[in-house]
C-alpha cells in the first residue's frame, strides 16, 4: 500500500521558514501557484519543493523532511536544498530566463514592446542544471510512495519523463500555470540550442498521463507544437506519443474561495487605503506581480490618458518585487518608472492622490484593496490565468450589486478564456492591453459602470469553480485516465 495517496511536486515549498523555530509561524509561500494547491495539501498528501527559507534546514529532519500543519490537514514536506550556483543555473536562468519569456510568446512581445525580453538560451551548462534539478524532484517525489504524482509548472518540465523512467508506476499528471506559446511565433525567437533545450522540455511533459493546461487555446497550441518537436500525433482528447496517449486538456485555475471570503468579511481598511477612500472618488486599482508580463506600463500609460481628458478618481498601483536577479527585467525598470512618473505628474495638475507601490502587500491589505476597488485592471500582455481579477470578485461579495467594481483583464488571460464568453458585458471587460486607446476607453467604460458590475452569477461561477473544485476535477480525471491504461 503506498504510503500517501498524492505527491505534490512544485519548485515552491508549501511555506518557507524565514524565523526561527519558536518565533510567530510563516504563512504558506507568496504566489499563485501555492494558493491554487492549498486545499489539495491535505491529510494524505505529501509536497516536494525547494528550500529556499532562512531557516529550513533548521526545521527538517536527515532527508530533508518534516510535518507542516494546514487548514485541510498534516502534509509531509521534502524540502531540497541547492548550491547558489545551481540554483542560478536552474532557476535563474533555466527557468526564467529563457522558458518564461519563451513560454508567453503567444503574440510576438518582445517586438510590439520596449521592454520584453527576448528568451535567453541556455548554455549547456546551465541547461544541464536544470537536468540535474530535475532528476533531484523526480527522485525525491519517487521516494515519497504516492499513488499519483501531480507534478507542477515550467520549472520541472523534465520531472514527468524521469519519474516514468525511474520505474514510478502511479498516475503521473502535470499542470502548466504559464500560457503555452504559439510555435510560430516562438520559432523567430530561439536559436538552434534554444530549440532543443524546448523540444527537450515538451518531451519531458508528454510522459505525463494528463497534460493540464489554463485554456483550450493554450491545449491547441501545445499539441501544433508536440506535432513538430515531439513527432506526435493529435488524438481524441490529446495526442499520441511515443506509442502512448497523453491526454492534453484544459483545467482551468480558480482561487482559494475560503482564503479570500473570510478575511474580507472581518479584516479593516489600512489607515493609507481609509484616507484614499475618504476623498470619496472611484479607486481603479491594478495589483501584480513587477513582471513584464502584466502590462503594468500599459494600465500606467492609460490611466493618465483619462487623466488628461479631464476624468477624476483615485490610481493604486501595487507590484510586488519579483525576480531582481533574473536577467531580462533591467529594460521592464526603466520603463516602469517613467510611466509611473508621468502618470503622477497627471495625477498632481489637477490635485488628485496617485499611488504606486513597489511592495508585496500583507494578505488582509490585498483583500482590502480588492475589496475596495471600483475599478480591477489586470492588463496582463498573455496570462495562465490571473487570480486577481476572480479574487476581486469574491472579495466584493459584502458589497451591494449596484456598488461592486468592474474587471478590465487582456485578451490573452485564462480570466477572459474561462468567463469572457458568459460575463464579457457582464463586471468583465475583455481589451487588447497593447491598444492604448482600447485600455483607456475600457477603464474609462467601466468607471462609468457601464460594461454592468459583478454579479451575484459571477461570484457563484467563481465559486463553483475554485481551487478545491480545479484540485478535485484535475485528480479524478487523472485516475481515471491512468485506470484506463
């Protein structure tokens, strides 16, 4: 009998101890991909994941692992440790310097910007690293004796091909948060080795029982891909490969209803978003990641546009730092902080507050924020999801219909895939964010509350469709698909 029913293999630990044993206890780790995981870390569950805490190897045992206790039950956690120098290599470079970028080429950014990168290919050195980080997951996932293996995101897209080379005989399932790019576009952009190290990486998935992706546009586009670079064949559901079928579908994300619903029915405004509110003007308010990929420069560029034609209310801006060592976000800064600058100056002429934050905000500031907003703006250039608008939505629950913000999300975001179809018109506005004009009218629109505000009907879809609801649909098609074998 195996020893947990489901191992979670993610580049992020499930949380990182960065006070000493003893002091007040971390929450879980910073990002999207943590939330959406959350309730299937529960009783039963293991999760593999680097350590990256000040303080970890203080909390594990000989092999690296402990007991973290959760709101869904107890998880053993494997944490593993990497040199400064793989860890570069893998992460740094690998990772995110080059499959990142890569793998939001669904439009041809870094030639309609200034400021986003070209994929940087790896060296064989640092590709290399990334092999090496790979198998260490593999092994340890291998060695937590799960029935499934739920392997997760760019970072550990060789996992799946080594874990089925190990002998692993459980159901093997990956999860794609990124968008998956469009090879025609992609190509203009990658070098000889940079096509390998890609057909590489789409190899290494394909191992997978099931191929989870955000939307049925990124699943068209990874099988076009898989047709060149991996020999496969499309089939029914998916593709076939090396004389198997891997199902390719579309899985969706949502957020953690509970982690949103709760504080946002108890937590206070912070004294600086009260003040803002008190001048009792709409709040437009764009929340992210500092990443070239959400259009910040754009949500920027537009809300002093309307500015300039004479429109009154309240910009907070927040963006929390991310990946300052990473090369290819030097031109992203520059740019940021002149957009930044001239939409202050706007804000100033005509005697309104303006706030741009380049900070990661506590949980229950962010749920006020979202709360508070008027106006979400998520202009992201191309998105696996973007949970920020669907958390704005859950978050505005307490708020009377007539009084609920609107959503303004790019075009190429699993947001407008999963309800742009039933909610665009409807507190969701769809736009092309490198459309200046376009974004400006949109915000503009929806301040207005002309587009019509959250519903009810959003909020339940989004419910219907959260984190726990992705988990649980996600591992019974798994087992179904891997039953079936």
């Amino acid at each position: 009998m195996a020893r947990f029913r489901l191992v979670i293999v993610a580049n992020r630990a499930y949380a990182d101890h960065d006070t000493p044993q003893g002091a007040t206890p971390e929450g879980t780790a910073a990002g999207g991909l943590v939330a959406v995981l959350r309730p299937a870390a529960g009783e039963g569950a293991a999760w593999v994941g680097a350590g990256r805490g000040r303080y970890d190897r203080e909390r594990v045992d000989a092999s690296g692992e402990e007991w973290i206790r959760t709101p869904y039950g107890d998880l053993r956690h494997r944490r593993l440790f990497f040199a400064d120098e793989e860890w570069r290599g893998f992460y740094e470079l690998a990772s995110n310097a080059f499959l990142w970028p890569l793998l939001h080429l669904v439009r041809p950014f870094p030639r309609l910007t200034t400021y986003f990168p070209q994929p940087l290919t790896p060296t064989r050195e640092v590709w290399s690293a990334y092999r090496r980080a790979n198998e260490a997951y593999a092994e340890a996932a291998a060695s937590m004796d799960a029935e499934r293996a739920w392997v997760h995101d760019y970072q550990l897209g060789l996992v799946p091909r080594m874990l089925r080379g190990a002998g692993y005989r459980g159901a093997i399932g990956f999860f794609l948060h990124t968008p998956f790019p469009d090879w025609e576009v992609a190509q203009e952009f990658l070098d000889a080795q940079g096509r390998a190290c890609f057909a590489e990486w789409l190899h290494g998935l394909l191992a997978a029982d099931l191929v989870g992706v955000q939307s049925s546009a990124d699943a068209r586009r990874l099988l076009r891909a898989a047709a060149v670079l991996a020999d496969a064949r499309e089939a029914e559901g998916g593709l076939r490969a090396e004389g198997r079928f891997v199902a390719v579908e579309a899985h969706p994300v949502g957020p953690d209803a509970t982690a949103v619903e709760e504080p946002a029915r108890t937590v206070a405004d912070p004294r600086w978003l009260a003040e803002l509110r008190a001048v009792g003007l709409p709040l437009v308010v764009g929340l992210e990641r500092g990443d070239y990929t959400k259009g910040i420069p754009e949500r920027l560029r537009a809300v002093a546009s309307l500015l300039h034609r004479g429109r009154r209310f309240i910009h907070v801006g927040a963006e929390a730092p991310t990946r300052v060592s990473v090369p290819g976000y030097e031109a992203l800064a520059a740019v940021l902080d002149d957009a930044a600058a001239a939409a202050a100056r706007a804000a100033a002429d005509v005697g309104l507050p303006f706030e741009e934050r380049r900070e990661a905000l506590p949980w229950e500031d962010v749920v006020a924020l979202l709360r508070a907003a008027d106006v979400l703006v998520a202009a992201s250039l191309a998105d696996g999801m973007n949970l920020v608008p669907l958390q704005t939505v859950l978050a505005q629950g307490m708020r009377p219909v007539e009084a609920r913000a609107v959503l303004v999300v790019g075009a190429d975001t699993g947001t407008a895939a999963a309800y742009g179809p039933e909610f665009a018109g409807r507190g969701l506005v769809v736009v092309d964010p490198l459309d200046d004009e376009a974004l400006a009218d949109a915000i503009g629109a929806a301040l207005e509350g002309l587009p019509g505000r959250i519903s009810d009907a959003f909020a339940q879809a989004v419910r219907r469709r959260d984190a726990r609801a992705w988990a649980s649909r996600y591992l019974e098609r798994l087992e179904a698909l891997h039953a079936r074998d």
